[in-house]
C-alpha cells in the first residue's frame, strides 16, 4: 500500500503529476484549499470589510469556489448568484436546489436570476432567433455575455465590493492563449490579478485560478458534491478557437505535466506592473444602458447584438429607467 506523502498516514488516493505527490483525500483537499487561500492572500483578493459575491453555476468549480471561501471567511460577508440561461436539457431544477441548499449549510444565501427576466429573451432565444436572421454569433458568445451582464448588475444591487468566479487554471491559460492568438493585448493584461477593476466597476476575482480541472472535479468527486454535469447542448455547435486551444493544451500538458501551471505563473512574474495600469481605467459608457465598454463604441456588445435580433430595449434597460424589478431569491 503507497502511503501519502504528506501525512505518511493514511492510503495515497490522488497522483498530482504537476508536483508528483501522492495524496490521501484528506490531504489532497487540504491543499487545494491552502492553494485556494494561498493565491487569494497573494494578490489580496478579499480585504477586510469586503462583500463578495460568488458566481455560483453548479457545477465542480463552482461548488469548489464556495467551500473554499465559505470555510475561510464569515459567511455574512459571502452571497451568492446562480444564472439560469433558458436553455432547455440544460438548466435544471433539481441542480440549483442541490446547490442553493449545499450553500445554506455554510450559512450563505443563494440568489437565482433568470437571463430571460433580466434581458427579456432566454439564451436559446437569442441563439434560434440569430440563426432565423442568419447571423454567425456563437451561442458561447450570446451566453458569455449576458451571464457577464448580470453578474455585473447583481454585484452593484447586492453592494458587493468583489464579484468572484470559479474560473479554473485550464480556463485562465486557455484564455491567454486565444488572446495572444488573437493579437488581444488588453485581455491577456486583464488575465492577472492585479489588473483591478476599470473605473466604476467591481473588482473580479478568481480564487481558484492556479487549480486544475481535474482536481476540481476529483475533489467535488471527494466531497460528494451534487454537481450538474448535463453538458450544454450548444457545446459541439460551431465550435470555436478555445475548443481547439484545449485540445491541444491538454496533449501539452500530458507530455509535460505542470506546463498550464507554470504558463500562468510566468504571467504573474513578467506583467504585473502593466497589468496594474489598468486599475481604474475610464471607459466608455453604453448610451442605451449605461454598462461600461470600450471607448469606441456607442453601444455595448450585449445591446449591439440584442438589437441584431430584434430586442431594441432589454428588460435590463428597463430597469436603468428605474422600474421595478423582481429579484427572484432563494431564502
């Protein structure tokens, strides 16, 4: 019987070939959560008097992000937020009520918003109404978007002073590497952790950025988590440059375990002085619904797209013009 590395006790259950240790479980969940508060200490990702509110999906990463944060911080200064896209075989009943009550048991609250009562049209009717007009927007693209959106909008009516995500290592380096692909100088500087926020905007953090995908499916596996794993029916549909960028990273990362991890590293030693300029950054603001975008544009990506199909004023833009909007709570 191998024993663990790390306590010596107890019988090796998980093989990390990033570092070669051979872990129990016990130990194992130990040290992603030191990795977890490690990486959040580092780059001070959650400050005294900090209010965060966790983007909670469902699934292995997110489930993750909360235990992490939930058992290190105090649970009056976490909440959560779970988005149900409106995209049917996907979104399902049972999965947020596995997790709004997973989260209950560390005393947080999870809120369940609805990217149709937010936008006015689910993601599925973004997607069939894009194809009738014949346009070549992906549905990652609609979704990606709109989730943004709303994660934005929440973070500002809960008061949230940090808006945290369960973005693993594999999606940060997979992010990277399309950005560099695509020339994207400001994304690959918005990847680090000391970029910040842009002015009037809430600071994102990504606690679990320095975790590979597999440990947070083989600790989810551990802990006995109820995750989602009904996999979006739009994910084989015109599939995209990071499909491609994962595949091949993944080979990369077999023939040399540890690569994903030390790419990421080199990020934060080499431009964390550049990213840090991007703190405070003035933008431009959306003349329809007054969110942050570029300088040099009149209308946000979202608005600009949702006009494309028809929706000249989102549900979203009603509620800028101060009308009611009911939040859909899960206390």
């Amino acid at each position: 019987m191998v024993l663990c590395d790390k306590c010596g006790l107890r019988r090796a259950r998980v093989f990390q070939a990033h570092n070669g240790l051979r872990l129990c479980e016990e130990c194992f969940l130990e040290d992603v959560r030191a990795r977890v508060w490690g990486e959040v200490e580092r780059w001070r990702m959650v400050e005294p008097g900090d209010v965060v509110l966790m983007a909670l999906s469902g699934g292995k990463d997110s489930y993750v992000l909360l235990e992490s944060l939930a058992l290190k911080f105090k649970s009056s200064r976490l909440l959560g937020l779970s988005i149900v896209e409106g995209i049917p075989g996907y979104n399902r009943v049972e999965d947020v009520r596995a997790l709004v009550e997973t989260a209950k048991g560390y005393g947080v609250d999870v809120f369940v918003v609805s990217v149709k009562e937010f936008a006015g049209v689910s993601v599925s009717e973004m997607v069939s109404e894009a194809k009738r007009r014949g346009l070549v927007e992906t549905a990652c693209t609609f979704c990606g978007l709109s989730r943004r959106r709303v994660m934005d909008y929440y973070a500002k009516v809960f008061g949230a002073t940090k808006l945290a995500t369960a973005h693993n290592l594999d999606d940060e380096v997979q992010t990277l590497i399309v950005n560099i692909m695509r020339g994207d100088t400001v994304g690959v500087l918005k990847l680090h952790p000391n970029s910040g926020a842009p002015e009037g905007g809430v600071r994102r953090i990504k606690p679990l950025r320095k975790i590979y995908e597999w440990e947070t499916a083989t600790y989810a596996m551990i802990r006995g988590f109820n995750i989602q794993v009904t996999e979006c029916p739009f994910i084989n549909e015109n599939p995209t440059l990071r499909a491609g960028v994962r595949s091949i990273l993944y080979e990369i990362e077999k023939l040399k375990p540890g690569s994903l991890l030390k790419a990421l590293q080199h990020l934060d030693e080499v431009l964390g002085g550049e990213a840090s300029k991007l703190k405070g950054a003035k933008i431009g603001v959306c003349s329809r619904c007054g969110a942050p975008t570029s300088s040099t544009r009149t209308l946000c990506k979202l608005c600009e797209l949702l006009e494309a199909i028809g929706i000249g004023e989102p549900n979203y833009v009603k509620f800028r013009a101060g009308r009611e909007f009911k939040l859909l709570s899960s206390n």
